[in-house]
C-alpha cells in the first residue's frame, strides 16, 4: 500500500518551510498562503511603479474581495483608503 504525500514546501524565495497551498498562475510556484499574498502584492507594485498608474497624492480605494470567481460591482469586506506618496 503506498503512503499518501503531503503537500510540497513552499518554492517562496524567502526560503519559508510552510507547506504549499497555492500554485501561483504567473510562474508556476508553489507557495503557501502568507508567501501567495507578499507575492501577489509585489507583482501589484511592480505593475503599479512600472507603468505609472497613479501619480503622487492620488487617493486610492483597495479592497480584498472574496467573490470566489463571482463578479461584484462593488467593494466587498476590509478596504483601505490610502493616498499615494
């Protein structure tokens, strides 16, 4: 009878040992949820700084929405105001 694996260790450059949950569509890594969201938000960054999408004191609304693939024309659950420095 052949023993069932666990989930691999998380691929996150940080060198985590968390198991993964996550594959990441962008490049395939296997990450972890803590390791998916940091990731997921540098990608953001680097998005935002490279093709200059907001300038400095543009207020912006971020919101994390747990739609679950639902489109929702408004801002669900925690937001967050901020203003570009």
């Amino acid at each position: 009878m052949e023993k069932r694996r666990g989930p691999p260790p998380c691929q996150s450059k940080a060198g985590c040992s968390n198991p993964a949950k996550i594959r990441k569509a962008k490049d395939g890594a296997q990450l972890c949820g803590p390791c998916f969201s940091k990731s997921f938000e540098d990608d953001v960054h680097e998005t935002i700084i490279n093709n200059n999408l907001f300038k400095v004191c543009d207020v912006i609304l971020v919101s994390k929405n747990r739609s679950w693939g639902r489109e929702t024309p408004v801002a669900e659950g925690p937001t967050t105001k901020t203003t570009v420095t």
